[in-house]
C-alpha cells in the first residue's frame, strides 16, 4: 500500500474485506479410479458437463502448451512427510511436458516443501496448498501438485486424484490415502500424467472425448485405469494405459500453436485474468476479484486476502472461497464491478454482488463531509 494510495487519496476509495465462501463450484476434473470415474465435483451443480464453460472460455491451458508470452514452465511440488511421489514420476511429467509444450527455456519439476504431518493433520487439502504454494522463481508459467493423506486427518474424506479445473485451472491434488489395492502405488506415475494432461487441455476434443476425458480405452486419459494388480510379472506394468492417444496429442499440437488470451497472465502462483475495470486472481479453491485499475493492488495484498479469506474458518474443505476489494475513482470502481457482475464465472458475480453491497454499506455508514473520510470512502459533497 503505502505512498501510492496515500497519494492519491482524495480521489481513492479504499475498500478492505474478505469473506469465506463455499460456493459450491468445485469442478474436480479428476477421476482416476479403479474401474470407475468421479469426473466431476461431488457437489458440483453442473454434473454430467466435464469441463464448465467457467474454465473453457479462457483457454488457461494455452499458458503451458505455447511458447508465449511464457517460454518456460515450472512445477512446484508439495507433499506432506511421508506422501513422497517417487523420482520416477516426476521425471515422466517432465518429460511429457518438455516434449509436449512449446517451452524452449525448459521444463522445471521441483520438489519443494514437506508439509509436518502434525499440520496436516489439522488441515484440508486446499488449506495446505494455499499456505505451501510458492510459484515460479521467476517469470515462467507455473503449475502446482500437491500430494498428502487425507488420512491424517480424521475431517476428510479420501479423494480421488484430481486436477483442479475451477477456479484455478493449475493444480493437481493427489490423496495417496487413495490407494485401494495398491492403486495409488503402482500407478503412481500413470495418475500424474493424466491429472497433468488434464491442465494442458488433452482430450478437450468432442471427436474423441467429453471435453475433458478421452474415450479410447488404452489412452492415459480414459476416465478410468484398466488396473490389473496381479498382471505386472507379464508386461512389467499394471495398467495398459501408458500413452496419450493419437487424438489427445493432436489436440496437443493445436494448442501449440494457439496464443493465449492477452488478458490472462500468472503473478507468482497466482493465477490473473484482467478485464475492463476488474480483476480476477486465483489460487486453489480461492477467487479474490479487484474492482479497479490493475495497477491499484499488488501481488502480496492480494494473496494475503485470499489467505485471510480462505484460512480464516479453519480453512476451506470444499467450495470457493472468495474475497474482494476495490480501490480507485468512484466511477471506476463502479463500472469495473457492474461488468463483473456479468463475468461468465458465478463467483466472480457473487463477489462483485458483495462488494457492491459492502461499498454502499460503508457509504451509507459514512458522514458526508468535505474531505476525505480515511482508510474509507471520499465524501461526496451532498447533492
Ligand atoms: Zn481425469
Ligand atoms: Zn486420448
């Protein structure tokens, strides 16, 4: 904050706050599972859709797979003490996504935080992520993996393995409680690929999937893993799925060379998509929406909103957290949140609903005087 807003403060209006939110708009596009698929969020309202149009209308995959305005990626990994994903893995996904994305500066896996289990034992999965999750080192595209055990914690539920498709489009979620048969074991490396093919955009052809899983049985990205525990002595590996179709990787090829929307950029971890007069930002399960010019907020405010936001009920089991806040000339602030409130995301239209309620609240609770009412509102002159 400091000098710039208290520059300009005669003409600013500053508005703080933050709000938990389970907003019922978790779509898991996920389910590897033993002979079965829970592609879509237990709780999600658009059951039956694999990929909402919340995701599909900005293309976010595009960041990864062409070579600009990112010409290099990084993946961050976290796991809690004893989660560990085998070496083998990681190098798989790094292979996959040097071949497959146009990244002439490189591929970066890297393993970075061990989360206690004691914190895990008290968390939930996006909890862990939204306090772990660092970003990129430097300007590259970035996506984030986290493995734990909901086990530790009496809360949760076992989850399937999952890529994160709404509202942050970056992040695979990998429960290693879920490893019925050994399943999470042995096709450790196989589940990686596909919850990453996911953030990449396989599959997202109707000629040979639903958006988001392909039909073909012996493609990795199959909505399920033929899985045969017993069978690994014949062919050395327990499930036949150990490539991306044909189809799959020609959707792979056209979104190379596909440029990703000017508006749609990473800020650290964070995930930003900028339109006429608002923000929006996302991390994992947490949306924060800015009424204003970009450039009236930074990174580190916003994530400590969408922390504050998400952390402070003990943290985010399910849904969408959301937090907002405004910052510029008045007329601004109101056209920035009357187009939000039309953005194709119903979160984003939640928080701009509320934001606007707060902001009239604060306007309604302030005294009309000349001058300028501080940390709040300008007075305007009553009329
Ligand atoms: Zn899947
Ligand atoms: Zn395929």
């Amino acid at each position: 904050m400091g000098g710039q807003s208290e520059g300009m403060s005669e003409k600013v209006q500053r508005v703080r706050w933050g709000w938990g939110l389970g907003l019922r708009l978790v779509v898991a596009v996920g389910g590897v599972m033993v002979g079965g698929c829970a592609g879509v969020g237990e709780n999600a309202p658009l059951k039956g859709v694999a990929m909402p149009r919340e995701v599909t209308f900005w293309q976010p995959w595009l960041l990864y797979t062409h070579r600009a305005p990112y010409r290099a990626l990084h993946v961050e990994v976290d796991c809690v003490e004893g989660t560990e994903p085998e070496g083998a893995w990681l190098d798989q996904v790094k292979r996959f996504l040097e071949t497959q994305c146009d990244k002439p500066g490189g591929v970066t896996v890297r393993l970075d935080d061990r989360i206690g289990r004691g914190e895990a034992a008290e968390s939930s999965s996006a909890a862990l992520a939204l306090r772990h999750i660092d970003g990129p080192p430097g300007g590259e595209a970035f996506m984030y993996v986290l493995y734990y055990d909901s086990g530790l914690n009496r809360k949760l539920k076992a989850a399937n393995p999952q890529a994160i498709a709404f509202p942050y489009p970056c992040a695979v979620f990998v429960d290693r409680a879920y490893n019925q048969k050994g399943f999470g074991d042995n096709v450790g490396g196989e589940v990686l690929l596909h919850e990453i093919g996911h953030l990449v955009g396989t599959a997202r052809s109707f000629n040979h999937g639903d958006g988001a899983h392909c039909r073909k049985k012996n493609c990795i990205m199959n909505e399920a893993f033929e899985y045969h525990p017993q069978r690994k002595w014949v062919s050395g590996k327990f499930t036949p799925q150990q490539e991306f179709c044909e189809d799959c990787l020609l959707d792979l090829e056209r979104w190379r060379a596909q440029v990703p929307a000017a508006g749609l950029r990473f800020d650290g971890p964070l995930l930003v998509r900028r339109e006429v007069g608002y923000q929006v930002y996302a991390l994992p399960h947490a949306i924060h929406l800015h009424a204003g010019p970009a450039a009236t907020v930074k990174r580190e405010e916003v994530l400590a909103f969408l922390r504050a936001a998400a952390l402070g009920r003990g943290g985010p089991v399910d849904g969408v957290t959301v937090s907002g806040s405004a910052v510029g000339p008045e007329e601004e602030v109101a056209v920035g949140l009357a187009a939000a409130a039309m953005d194709p995301a119903g979160p984003v239209k939640s928080a701009a609903a509320a934001l606007d309620r707060q902001i009239r609240k604060q306007k309604a609770a302030s005294v009309p005087a000349a001058g300028v009412i501080p940390g709040l509102i300008p007075a305007s002159p009553p009329s």
